[in-house]
C-alpha cells in the first residue's frame, strides 16, 4: 500500500506539474503576443514620426512658398495701382491735348 500511495502522490505531482506547465506556456503565449504587439506598435509610431518630420518640413516649405506668392501678388499690385495711376494721368493728357488741339482748328 505504500508503493501505491507513493505512486498516487507521484502522479498527482506529475499531473499538477503538467497543468503549471501549461499555465507557463499559456502565460509564455501571451507575453510573446503582447511582445508582438508591442514591436508592431513601435514600428507604427516610428514611421508615423518620420512622416510627421517629413509633413512638418513640408508645410514650412509651403509656408515660404505662400509667403513669396504674398510677396509676389503685393508686389503685383503696387504695380497695378502705379500703371493704373499713370494710364489715368496720360489718358488726361491725351484730353488736354485734343482740347488744345480742338480749340486750334485742329
């Protein structure tokens, strides 16, 4: 009865140490998924933040682009106005003449 109490007792350690095992492994399982995640995560947030440097640099070229155009289009316009200005002041001086001209016989 010993030798089969023994063999009993051994085999209820046996069978416990099985169930720990697969509790590890269970365990093991799931750290490695998680470890998975993780790694996939950071390689997310890595090439989010280079794109996000890449955007960045970008928008200020945009912003230097928009900026000349700003330069440009107020520089465009001074011109106009002189153009304008001097087109008025001819167009007047044409008048003059022609009433000039008009009072002569001409």
């Amino acid at each position: 009865m010993t030798d089969n109490k023994k063999n009993i007792d051994l085999s209820v350690l046996i069978d416990q140490h099985k169930r720990e095992i697969f509790e590890f492994q269970k365990k093991e399982s799931e750290w490695i998924r998680v470890q998975n995640q993780f790694d996939g995560t950071k390689l997310i947030v890595e090439e989010l933040a280079a794109k996000n440097i890449d955007l960045k640099k970008e928008i200020d070229r945009l912003a230097e682009e928009n900026d000349n155009l700003r330069t440009v289009n107020s520089s465009h316009k001074k011109l106009n106005g002189e153009l304008r200005r001097d087109n008025k002041y001819l167009a007047k001086q044409v008048e003059d003449y022609r009433e000039i001209l008009k009072k002569a016989g001409l």
